[in-house]
C-alpha cells in the first residue's frame, strides 16, 4: 500500500486514538497504536469478554457540521438496541469504530466489522478493553458519568460516509464527564473534569495507580507541537500558531491550522483561510480539499481536471490510494482502479497487505495463514496468530507463538503479554500479569 496520504494519515492517528483514549500505558506496536495513554487503572475482566463479543472551544461551522442531534431510535439502530450501562455503550463505541474503520482506513485489513469488534482489542495489545474498562470503572465508583448528548453524538460522528472526520470528532472525547478539577488526584483520564484531560503520570505498574488531572492545551496556547496529535482541547487545531479553533473562515498558512472538515486556501509564506471540504464531482488541487468517502482523483497521475471522486467501493477509478481493505491497481499510464486487498494464496507485498487479521504476507510474496499458537516464530518476517505473542521478546533461545498471559502468571515483560494489560514487569525485570480492581478507593 502507498504511504498514507495527509488527509486519511490524519484520520488514522485520530481514529486509533479515540479508540484507546483513555489511561493506560503503550506497550503495543505491531498492528495497531493504542492511542494516547496516559495514567494507570485497573481492568475489569468481564468487560474485556463483552466487548470482545459484541473550558471546550464551542462547536463552529465545521465543528457543527460534524455533529448529528440524537433522533428518536438512532441509538438503537447505530447500537443494535439503546444502551443502558456504561458497558453497553462502549460495546457500541467499539462497534461503530469497527464499521468506521473497515470501510474507511487505508491498509484496513480486518475482513469484516465482526473480526474487528473480535480482534481490535488484540491489535491494540489489549489496550482497547483496559481503556473501556477503566470508563466503566470510573462510572460506577460514582466519579464520572457519561454524557449521553456527546456520546451519542461520538457515535453518529462515527460513520462510514465521514471518512474525513470520523476520527477527529470533539464529541468522543467529551463523552465521559468527570468529576475531579485540574491538579486534583485520579486513577483514569475519565475522572477527570477538563475536556479531554489526562491523568498523569502514564502508569505505575500496577491496578488503581493514582495521578494528576492534567488540562489540554486551550485556545490561544502559543505553543502544542510536540506535544501529540492531541495537544489542544477538543475542538481545537495544533498549527504553527499554537492552538487555534481551525474554524471556517479563520486565518491559516497550512492545512494543519485548519479542522478535519476543512483545508487550507493557500498553503506558504501568504496566509489563506480554512475553507470547507469540497463535495463529490467537484474540481480540487489538494488531497485535504475531498471530503466523506472523496479522494482527488487524478492530481497524482495528472490524468485529466483533478475531481474529488468516491474511492470507497470496488471498481472505483483511483490514482493513489482506496478507501477500506482495497488498494489502487495502476495501470502503467492513467487511473487504475479500485480491487479488493488479497487473500488465500493470492500475490501480496511489502506495499500490498493480505485482507483478514490471520492472514500475512508469506516470504514468497503469497498470502499464508500466521503461525498458530506452539508453533515456532524463529523468522522475523512472520507474525503470531491473533491473541498470541512470539516468545523471543521474552528472550527464549527457540521461540513460539504462545497466548497472552492469565492473570496471576508469571514472565510478563510488557503489558500487551497480559490478558488484563497490566504486567508489573519490565524488559529488564519480567514480572507477574495483574488482575484489574474493580473498584478503586
């Protein structure tokens, strides 16, 4: 697959991150970023297994434009039914992130919604069901509640026609509401009453870790690069300025200062203005100037008058990149076509991934089932099977494939290696796997 473009590389790393964007440390790096983890918590092992099966800048033009009001039954037909506790409504966040990511991530290889409600928390070493676990937890020891007008609002945010914005939603990082001011003591980022705020220090190896409710950046921070794709409050930008709200019509020199569903007019020493994405069949001269499932066809390949044009279903003409688990087939001249990623036996590559999360590119360049569990992973180009980890990260002179430690286990080195994601080891001192607290004091 090509590098990913300005515009969905952007949506990657914001999407990821709404994902695991709550509390816990990132050990993780093989197919997927746990997001910004900040603090320590526990995880509760139930949620884990559920969720396997199944101030703030005020929002403006563009920020509006990314927000549905909650309909009558919309929660149920987003969630399948209408949540109720605080699980069901994570069950619901993670299937809408699902749907949102099979057909709009570039390099998406889960083949299906269900294999990543299945194998997202694998993906993210386990991150995603610690960073649930930890909301729920704070819900239920009564400091936080969720806010049921953002998080509804997260949920319609999420979806498969805003391929641009789905990740860059304010609502989803507003949809806890904690209770505990800026300086005051937590145990998870949802404690805490700042939108968006962190509870820091990132971990202590162990469950109910206590931190400090660090605020994000505000409007008018001079300075956010460096700081993490997620240095302002939600709503804001991160541009050469500082944090600015990126809103239509404000000043801006690069397509940084301006929101996910905007671009910059003019990019250099002169300053332009943030203007809206440009709808389908419309001309454009810059990949960020394509919205919802759009791409700026024939920029690349200076085939014709550049068009914003859907690059989301097979067939799709593309000179670049596709939309979902497809890929662009270039012909040597001209605009190729979108085709679906390779599976069974078929040819893949280094810049070509093989659909499906048990699936990986073999050293003959053909797609091959991962290595299943026992088995040796002594070959550095091939990848345990989902739920496993190759023993060589713990030092093993034969290594294997083996499943994720139980909690009580021994030998752990990284969280990722421990079903409850909490590992009071380290690389230099292995340690024992640690069951989640349900409560924390």
């Amino acid at each position: 697959m090509p590098a990913l473009p300005s515009t969905l590389a952007r949506w990657f790393v914001a999407s990821v991150t709404l994902l695991g964007c709550s509390s816990a440390p990132s050990n993780f790096a093989d197919d997927g970023d746990p997001g910004d983890g900040s603090g320590s918590g526990a995880t509760d092992g139930d949620v884990g297994d559920s969720l396997d099966d199944g101030g703030v800048d005020a929002p403006d033009a563009a920020d509006a434009s990314m927000i549905d009001a909650p309909a009558a039954g919309s929660l149920a037909q987003m969630c399948g039914s209408t949540p109720t506790t605080p699980a069901e409504w994570e069950q619901c966040y993670v299937k809408r992130w699902c749907e949102t990511t099979v057909h709009c991530a570039i390099a998406n290889v889960f083949a299906s919604v269900q294999e990543c409600i299945t194998a997202s928390n694998w993906s993210t070493g386990t991150q995603r069901d610690f960073d649930a676990s930890e909301n729920i937890r704070s819900v239920n020891d009564g400091r936080a509640s969720i806010d049921v007008t953002q998080f509804t609002n997260c949920l319609s945010e999420l979806s498969t026609n805003r391929c641009n914005t789905a990740g860059t939603a304010p609502a989803c990082k507003l949809r806890y509401q904690g209770t505990i001011a800026n300086g005051g003591s937590c145990y998870a980022n949802a404690d805490c009453a700042g939108p968006d705020a962190l509870c820091s220090p990132v971990d202590c190896g162990a469950s109910c870790c206590t931190g400090v409710c660090t605020p994000k950046k505000a409007l008018g921070s001079p300075t956010c690069s460096g700081a993490g794709v997620n240095a302002c409050e939600p709503g804001l930008v991160c541009s050469s300025q500082g944090c600015v709200s990126g809103d239509v019509g404000s000043v801006c020199t690069s397509n940084s200062g301006c929101d996910a569903a905007g671009y910059c007019s003019q990019i250099g020493t002169q300053p332009g203005v943030c203007a809206l994405d440009k709808d389908a069949n419309l001309t454009c001269s810059n990949v960020l100037q394509c919205g919802g499932e759009t791409g700026c066809v024939g920029l690349i390949r200076n085939v014709g008058t550049p068009m914003c044009r859907r690059i989301s279903q097979p067939g799709d003409a593309c000179d670049d990149y596709c939309l979902g688990a497809m890929y662009c087939d270039l012909p040597a001249s001209g605009l190729g076509v979108c085709k679906a990623l390779p599976s069974g036996d078929q040819t893949c590559g280094a810049f070509l991934s093989c659909l499906g999360v048990h699936n990986q590119c073999g050293t003959d360049g053909h797609c091959h089932p991962r290595i299943a569990n026992g088995a040796s992973c002594a070959d550095p180009n091939l990848v345990c099977d989902v739920g496993a980890f190759c023993t060589s990260v713990l030092g093993a002179s034969s290594p294997t494939c083996r499943v994720q430690f139980a909690d009580g286990e021994t030998g752990c080195t990284q969280d990722y290696q421990c079903r409850s994601h909490l590992c009071s080891g380290s690389p230099a001192s292995p340690g024992q796997c640690l069951a989640g607290a349900l409560t924390c004091p």
